[in-house]
C-alpha cells in the first residue's frame, strides 16, 4: 500500500510539472488557458482567476492544461489553433522538456549528496575475475582491451565490444589500470550471465561540486535517453520481447522496490521516470505531443495549416492504440505479480 500512495502522487507530480510546461508557455505565448487542473474526474474545488480557472479533481492521476482552441475549432484569435505555428511549437515542446529538466536536476541533486560513478575501483563482488587477476580498490582502469575508460559505464561497453566477435568466450582481455601513478597490465578471464560479460566489480562513487553535479546530472538524462533508444532497437531487432516491457502496475512494484533500498534509489528511480515521460511525449505518434510538434515544425517550414480533421482523426486513432498497449502491459503486469 505504502508503494502505491507513493507511485500515485510520483505519477502526479510528474504529469503536472509536464502540464505546467505547457501552461507557463502558453500563458507566455498569449494562448487562452481556460482550465489548469489538479488531479482528473469529477470536480472537488475550482476558483477562476482573469481567463483561467484553476481546479482540483477527485482522481490523484495526474491532470491537464487546457488550452481554448487545442482540440476543437475556435474562433478566439488568442486560441490554441489560431496562434502562431512558432508559439505553438513552444507551448508543446515545454511540457515534454520540463520533465526533462525535472529529471536532470534531480540527478545533480543525488550526484551532489551521493557522488557519481568513476573508472575507479570502489569494491568487488564474491569470486570477483578482477579481483581474482590481481586489480585491487582504488585502482583506476583506463583501458580495456584496445577502449580507453574514462566513466565507468565504459567498462561494460568495453567488455561486450571485445567478446561480441569472439568464439572463444574464455579468451582473457587485457585491461590496463593505473595504481599510486604506474601503469599496471592485467590479464583477465570474464564470466558471463545472460550474454553479458562483466569483471564483478563497483565504482567508486566520488562527490562533485555544484556546477559539476548540475552537468553530470544532464549528462544522465543523455545516457538514460540513449539507452531508451537501446530497449527500442532490441525490440525491433528481437533480442528482447514485449515481456520486458513494464506499465503503471509494473512501475509500482519497482517503486516499492526501490523504496525499501533508500531515499536516493527512490529519487532516482523517480528522476527516471520524468525521463522516460519527456521522452515517449516527444515521439511523433498522434496523441502524444511530439505529433503536434512536428505539426507545429511542418507548419513553420512550408506557411501551410495542417488539416485539422485529419489530425483530429489521427489523435483519436493514436489515443486508442495508446490505450490498448497499457492495457496489454498491465494485464501482463498483474499476470506476472501474482505468478
């Protein structure tokens, strides 16, 4: 239960701060706001202030922004459909960015208080390979077979890159660290779980200051970013299956998870999150809002107005097929927490 009221308001608090994007934007832009909304359903409280009124609703599941003109024809000049193509642009780009930006903070914050992973040797799990070889803690790896380390997100990359043409799966790779100022030349043998190699062994977490921490933080949402792009090509490729998909029953269960190992796995997992709401709301499927900001692009390209009822039709299409995929994933979702 704890897990859940937290997933609720996490889920919340993201949706809104997605929805404020395009609400701070628009107001800033002169597009007409009639409604900025807590929570979805039926209306518990709701107090109008000039154009705008601002509610809250009974189901703590997110809530909207909405914009006079953005689903229906409008003839009010200050509309959604009757503003500029740049404006618009804008007010949609905000709210996938805001999660964004939300989600890199929060990285620096964790990176600030906890520090950030390094080539450094923190700790070795038991039987470590590296361990094993003759690495010890502290050491810096700098370069694995013929890759020179710099993050120790390399190492993995590094390791794959060596053994991916390789038969033999027991041949040693040469790794190279660096020990009180000397260059030291190991050999090691991997082992390998699930196709992956790896040397069982941590990083070791160093803290940044503020400016390092605030780069570093954006730095993760790249990284987390590219490896979205990752699970889609392996989705495409085959090498995983829709199983490895997760919907808002699965994200619960790992909050819950995530809960019990600290606030900052929590928080991370939370900035997570955000990244993955910006990023899939950028995609160019109708009903999410990177369709409107190709829209929006092709509109300030060519002069031309899209045609609103084909775009219309599109959306409830995109709307639909959004749902049914939720569905399939929670039932498999719910499938899988009682097995």
């Amino acid at each position: 239960m704890k897990s859940v009221i937290i997933a609720i308001f996490m889920f919340l608090f993201l949706i809104l701060i997605h929805e404020f994007g395009h609400f701070i934007i628009a107001k800033k832009s002169g597009i007409k706001v009639n409604e900025f909304a807590v929570g979805m359903g039926p209306r518990i409280y709701s107090k109008k202030k000039g154009e705008t009124t601002y509610s809250l609703n009974l189901l703590p599941i997110g809530g909207y922004c909405a914009m006079e003109g953005e689903e229906d024809d409008s003839n009010d000049p200050r509309s959604f459909n009757n503003s500029p193509a740049f404006a618009r642009f804008l007010t949609i780009l905000a709210g996938p960015l805001t999660n964004l930006i939300f989600a890199g903070l929060i990285f620096a914050f964790i990176i600030a208080n906890v520090g950030t992973s390094t080539n450094k040797v923190g700790g070795f799990m038991e039987n470590s390979t590296a361990y094993l070889a003759g690495i010890r803690e502290n050491d810096r790896i700098i370069k694995i077979g013929n890759k020179d380390i710099k993050h120790f997100d390399q190492i993995s990359l590094a390791l794959n890159d060596f053994y991916k043409d390789k038969k033999n799966k027991n041949e040693e790779i040469p790794i190279r660290v660096r020990r009180k100022g000397k260059e030291i030349n190991y050999k090691v043998k991997v082992k390998f779980e699930n196709g992956k190699a790896f040397l069982g062994l941590f990083s070791k977490l160093e803290k940044k200051g503020f400016v390092k921490s605030l780069g570093l933080g954006f730095y993760e949402v790249w990284k987390n970013i590219l490896g979205i792009f990752g699970v889609f090509g392996a989705l495409f490729s085959g090498a995983i299956g829709f199983s490895a998909l997760s919907g808002p029953v699965g994200v619960v269960k790992e909050l819950g998870n995530q809960a019990n190992q600290g606030i900052f796995n929590l928080l991370y997992f939370f900035a997570y999150i955000s990244v993955n709401l910006g990023f899939f709301n950028l995609l160019p499927i109708p009903a999410l809002d990177g369709s409107k900001i190709l829209t929006s692009i092709y509109e300030m390209i060519t002069k031309k107005p899209v045609n609103r009822k084909i775009e219309q039709k599109a959306t409830v299409v995109g709307f639909v097929l959004l749902l049914g995929l939720i569905f399939v994933v929670t039932i498999k979702d719910i499938v899988n927490l009682i097995l």
